[in-house]
C-alpha cells in the first residue's frame, strides 16, 4: 500500500461516521440536551473563529466564510421556525427538527467535500497537473459551505435554547 492511499482510507470511515451521525440528529425527534446544545455553540464558534484565521491570508477566503455564515444564519432561522417542540412519553421535553433543512445542508456538505476530495486525489496520486491544485481549505466554495454550517448551527442552537425556554414556561401554566 502506498502512502497516498492511507489517507483516503482513514478518512474515507471518518467522514462515513460524520455523515451518518449528521443524518440521524436531523431526523425525528431529537431530547433537548441543553449541555450539548451550549458545547456545539462553542465548539462552532471556535470553528468559525480558526476559519476566519485563515481569511487573513486570502480575502476571498473570508468573503466565502462571511457569505456562508449569513447564509447559514438566515436557514438557522427558517429552521427553527419549522422546529416543533412536544413533550415526550417519558415527560422529557423533545423537539422535531425539519427533516428538508437538514437534508440539504447535509447534501451540501457531503457534495461538496465528494467534490474536493475527487480533486485532491490526483494529486496526492503524484499527478503533476493536478499538484496545483489548492488544499482542502483553500477555496472560497468550500469556506462557504462550511461557514453555512457554522451559521446554521451557532443560530439553530441559540435558537433552540431560547425556544425551549419558553416552552417549558408555557408548559409551567
């Protein structure tokens, strides 16, 4: 086996996981773990601060960023106005996320890293026209749907913790 194929078997199983765990807390009813919620907020926050980093190099890069984190903001609004809140049999509280806003930015984010992926093997197969070809990061496209991730998520849970608020006071009634 050569070095150039341990990488795309590693990440091949990697990104496998991610995708399926993506698909599963964007379908059906999901516990409100506000915990969670607060350490995804943090943790895409600190994302989005280390991919701005990376703008200061290249001001494309952060336009991309920028556009996808307003755009990802304004799906994160869409998205919770299509989240229904419901206590479950148990009496914990639930919440059903809409299965097309998660669906699409899944479809995105899987093309699109299918996309660069298809791009980069060539040259990491040692293929000199395809050796100018820039790292995972380093496209404006790829920031973007990035940064629409980062948004969705940073606006869906702020989101999600303030909605929940309140249904637990309307449920205290």
């Amino acid at each position: 086996m050569t070095p150039q194929m341990v990488m795309p078997l590693v990440m091949a199983p990697l990104m496998a996981l991610v995708v399926w765990r993506r698909v599963r807390s964007q379908f059906g009813r999901q516990p409100v773990r506000r915990k969670r919620m607060l350490a995804r907020i943090v943790v895409f926050g600190a994302i989005g601060a280390l991919l701005a980093l990376s703008g200061f190099r290249d001001l494309r890069l952060l336009e991309g960023l920028l556009g996808g984190v307003l755009a990802g903001a304004a799906l994160g609004l869409l998205g919770l106005r299509l989240t229904r809140f419901e206590r479950g049999a148990d009496g914990a509280d639930v919440y059903l996320p809409n299965p097309w806003v998660g669906g699409v930015l899944t479809a995105l984010l899987v093309a699109r890293l299918a996309w660069r992926f298809m791009v980069m093997m060539p040259a990491a197969a040692g293929s000199a026209a395809a050796a100018s070809a820039p790292p995972l990061g380093n496209s404006p496209l790829t920031l973007l749907v990035f940064g629409l991730l980062v948004g969705y998520y940073l606006c869906y849970f702020t989101g999600l913790l303030i909605h929940h608020r309140r249904f637990q006071r309307a449920q205290a009634r």
